[in-house]
C-alpha cells in the first residue's frame, strides 16, 4: 500500500528521520500531483538541508508540484512560492546547491509549464540586491552568478551589479562582467555598459583610489567604456529637451543625445514622446491652422534621427545575438506580434500591448526596437491606427518607469571622472597608467562625435543656432560635463604612444611577455581610436602593426592584468 500524504508529511518533517527516508518520500510525494497542494511549507526546508541528496529531492519535488494543470499558464500558488525559492538557492555560496537547483529551474524555464520563470522569480530581486552588497565576497559572487538565469528579471539591478566589477575580490569582479556579457550576448541590450554604468559613476570613480591596483585598473576599464553618459552629461540633456522654451536649444540637445548612441537610452522616453507628437500632428492634422511652430519640422527630423540611430545599434547588438541563441529569435517574433497591437482601432488593444511590450519577460529583448519602429515607420503594421505612435512612445515611457532602460547619473560626475582618470596616468604602477590612458582615449574618441555637433552649430552662419550651441555649452559645462575631447586626447597619447615603443619592452625588464604583449596591444588599439577620430595625428613613430607575435590561442586572458604562471623571455630587438 502506498504511503499517504500526511504519513509522507510526516517523515518529511520529522527531524529525527534519516536522510533516506526523507529523500524517498520526497520521491513519492511528486507520484501524488495536486494532491501534494499546499505542501510546500514542508518542501522549503528541505532546499536547505545538510544532506545533498535530500536538496536535490527535494527540489525536484518543487518543481513538479508547481507544474499547473493547464500547460503554459502562469504560475499557479506552488509555482509562484517555488520559483523564489530556487532562484535563491542558485545564489547559494555552496556549489551544490546551485546545482540541484539551477536543473530543476532550466527544466521549467525551458518546457515553459509555468510560462515565464524570470516573472515568477521577481520577488528574489530584492534579496540579491542586497546579497550583492553582502560582507562576504563568496554571496557576493553568488548572487551575480544568477542574474544570466533570471533574463530582463535581473535588468533593474544591473546598476548594483555592475559596482562588483570595482570589487576587491577577484572572482567577483570577473563574475559581475561574465553575467553582464552574458545578457547582452542573448540580446538585452539594457544590460550594455554604456547604459548600467551612468547609475553607478559615482561609485567607480571613487574606486579609483583604492589601494588595490587591480581594483584602480577595473574601474578605471568600466569608466572608459560605460561612463559616456555620465561625462557628457546625458541627464541634463534631456532636460533641456523637456523644459528649454527656445526650440533652437532642444534641437540642438535632440542631436547631441543622438550622437551618443545606446548612452542616451534613459533619455528615449523624452524624444519619443515629442517625436511621437509632432509626427501625429503632421498625418492627421491634429493642430489647428496657426498653432505649428516653423521649428517644428526641425525638431521632427532631429527626433526622428535620434531615434533612428539608437535603433540601429539596438538592433545590431540583437542581430549578433540571434543566429546564437534560439530563444533571441523566438523573442524577437514574440515582441513583433505583440507590436501589431498598437495598430488596432481600440484603445483596448493598444494598452494590452503595452501591457505585453513593458513587463521584464523575454520579449523585452526586441520590445522597445518594435516600439520604435512604430515610431518611425508609419507603414508597418503597429502604426495604422492614429493612436499609434502615442500608445508606443506610452509604451517606451512604461518601459522606463519598469528600470529596463537604464538611469542617468544625477550626481554630475563629468568632470570628476575624467580629473580622476587623468590622475591616475601618474601611478606607479605602468598596469594602472595603462588602464588610465585607455579609458581616456575611449571617452575622448566617444566623446567627439557629440562635441563636434555642438562646435559645429557654433560655427553655423545662423544665428539662432550659434546662440543654442553657447547656450547648451553653458548648461552642460555648469552642471560638469566634460567638453574637451582634445585635451583628453593630448593627455592620454604620451602614456599609449610610450607602452607601443620598444622603450617600453627595454624598461619592463622580468615582466612575463605576455603581459607584455598585451599591454602594446592595448596601447595600439587605444591609438587607432584617436587618430581615427582624427584627435591626434600619426607620426613616424606611432608603429601600428601587430610586431610582437600574439599570446597562445588556447590562453585565457582575463580583462583585468593578471600575471601568468609561467614566465617568457623578452622578445628581441628588432
């Protein structure tokens, strides 16, 4: 006769039972399917249980018992206590049970019983927020090992998550950037650099006077590469969009967000929503006679330029992703189906797709490219209705509201930044000089393409538009951005142009040659930018060809300088 539930119950609870005993009516508690409902206080013990064993039992029965009767249905009372819990105990420092967990969880991630299990696993966010901020730096790695696990669930605490990349430890470094490499490598493109680290600048700078030269090099690393937003002051622009009364200066603001590519995400619910007003106008006549004002066009096409190149650097980093990964493409049909809605006559099936479009569930991969194309194409089939564009500048707005477009810097970081970079070009240290060099060439080569839009409006044979740029210099330089690619290029070239000589390699003598040749390989690529960006000049001695032969293919080098195990010679002269 089979054990009942209250008898499996029992040997589940019972403290005196054996691990055996506990794991086999674990076993035989899945056997009974919606008998076993509300058995889950008893199940929650025994994820955290000594013996292995009864972990994995125990998770495997979770599992079962939260698949619903209905394939495909959200997650029932079981699902949506089970959920949390696995995606906990996956941020446990215990390896094991990251791993009888992580399987049972994958399982339902990819049958979709319970349909979205990121959405089911929202309420541990909370909880690895604060894991990530945690004493020890082993639930620290933890807690950002899960975050690939959770998809766009996780996209709101990337800010917090990209501060370990600064970390003291090690492992905790290397794993906040293998999770973040991880989402934007299936597609989420909020999960970029340039978009996570403005929310944190403040945190980075301060960590480049940490004691720890690989702590100066990593943050150093994550400024030059994500920090474009905070040193030009990504914020401030878009307030001088939404509050400037001259329409010359919000054009001029307009441009200047759009030459920052994926940097200006925070600010897409600003330019959307004018552009979303303007083109409406302009089809459907909303307006009365006499209302238009003669910038309006201008304005018009600077939005819609805008938005067009943030798109397109959305859509290449989707691109990439989707020959990779299936789920991509999957997501990508899934959002372009919901994106149909805004052209419905109902204002019913607009706001279903906004509904759809904004929640953190995997079609956030290509949810706002879809929204923008609304935007922008008025003959695909999402803006055939003439509340179109303004449900899908609502729906990029919502998305903004959810944390899954990023934030801006609001401590005026700019200058700061870059003061503190420069200075760090004067370490001891040539790993930490290096690293400071990089990250000013890459703010400076990132920098010029906005900075030249507003010289080259300051130099227009319009008046108004001379006035606009003094004016957008002198709120940008007040509130600190920095403005000046040249100077940073002039600071970072000796430093770059020093570690590609042969002087260098003479100097670094007992430094493993592969550090070495990593090093002028940094060196060159940092002077390709500048002179590319045409910041600086190549001059005679600026030898840009790879002369030291590369480092093994099989070798993993790490983004921070690590020394290797083995030592090499110093290559020869010449």
């Amino acid at each position: 006769m089979a054990p009942s539930f209250p008898d499996l119950l029992f040997n589940i609870d019972d403290p005196s039972c054996v691990w055996h005993q506990k794991a086999s009516a674990l076993r035989d508690l899945q056997e009974l399917g919606t008998d076993a409902d509300g058995c889950f206080p008893s199940l929650k013990p025994t994820l955290s249980d000594t013996n292995l064993r009864v972990r994995s039992a125990g998770a495997q029965a979770c599992a079962a018992l939260s698949i619903p009767d209905v394939w495909g249905r959200l997650p029932g009372k079981m699902g949506s206590q089970v959920l949390p819990e696995l995606a906990r105990c996956m941020s446990d420092v215990d390896p094991a049970t990251r791993r009888v967990a992580r399987e049972p969880f994958n399982e339902l991630k990819a049958s979709g019983h319970l349909g979205e299990v990121g959405v089911g696993a929202l309420p541990v966010l909370p909880d690895l927020i604060r894991q990530l901020e945690d004493e020890d730096w082993r639930i620290r790695e933890s807690a950002a090992r899960v975050f690939p696990e959770l998809g766009p669930t996780g996209i709101p605490a990337c800010s917090a998550l990209v501060r370990l990349i600064a970390d003291e430890a090690n492992n905790c470094r290397e794993m906040a950037k293998s999770s973040l490499d991880s989402l934007v490598d299936v597609g989420f493109v909020a999960a970029d650099l340039r978009v996570v680290v403005p929310p944190s600048a403040q945190h980075l700078r301060m960590r480049l006077t940490s004691k720890n030269w690989k702590v100066k090099c990593a943050a150093a690393w994550a400024l030059g590469t994500g920090a474009t937003g905070a040193v030009m002051n990504a914020r401030r622009l878009a307030e001088i969009v939404q509050r400037e009364p001259n329409q010359h200066v919000r054009i001029l603001a307009v441009e200047v967000l759009g030459r920052l590519g994926l940097a200006c995400l925070p600010a897409l619910p600003v330019v959307a929503n004018i552009y979303g007003v303007l083109k409406t106008a302009e089809i459907y006549g909303e307006l009365k006679k006499g209302t238009t004002r003669p910038t309006d066009p201008a304005l018009r096409k600077a939005c819609h330029d805008t938005l067009y190149i943030v798109r397109s650097e959305m859509v290449s980093i989707i691109g990439k992703a989707m020959p990779k990964h299936q789920e991509t493409q999957k997501a990508v049909e899934k959002a372009q189906r919901a994106a149909i809605r805004f052209g419905c006559d109902t204002q019913y099936e607009r706001e279903l797709a906004i509904k759809q479009l904004c929640t953190a569930n995997s079609m956030h991969i290509a949810a706002v490219t879809e929204m923008l194309k609304v935007l922008l194409d008025p003959t695909c089939p999402g803006a055939q209705a003439e509340g179109s564009m303004t449900s899908a500048a609502e729906a990029i707005k919502a998305t903004f509201d959810a944390g899954l477009l990023g934030a801006f810097d609001t401590e005026n970081e700019g200058t700061n930044i870059t003061s503190g970079l420069i200075k760090l070009m004067k370490d001891r240290k040539w790993r930490v000089r290096l690293a400071a060099a990089e990250a000013v060439a890459s703010q400076a080569a990132f920098l010029r393409r906005p900075v030249a839009r507003i010289q080259h409006h300051a130099e227009s044979e319009d008046e108004s538009m001379r006035v606009a740029a003094k004016r957008v210099l002198r709120l940008l330089q007040r509130d600190c951005a920095c403005l000046d690619p040249f100077a940073l290029a002039k600071k970072a070239a000796p430093e770059l142009r020093y570690v590609n000589s042969h002087d260098f390699v003479l100097d670094c003598d007992g430094v493993p040659v592969n550090d070495l040749v990593m090093a002028q390989k940094v060196a060159r690529e940092a002077l390709k930018k500048l002179i590319q960006s045409k910041l600086i000049e190549q001059v005679a001695k600026d030898d840009l060809e790879d002369r030291i032969a590369e480092p093994p293919a099989t070798q993993k080098v790490s983004f921070v300088a690590t020394k290797p195990k083995t030592r090499g010679s110093l290559p020869k002269r010449g």
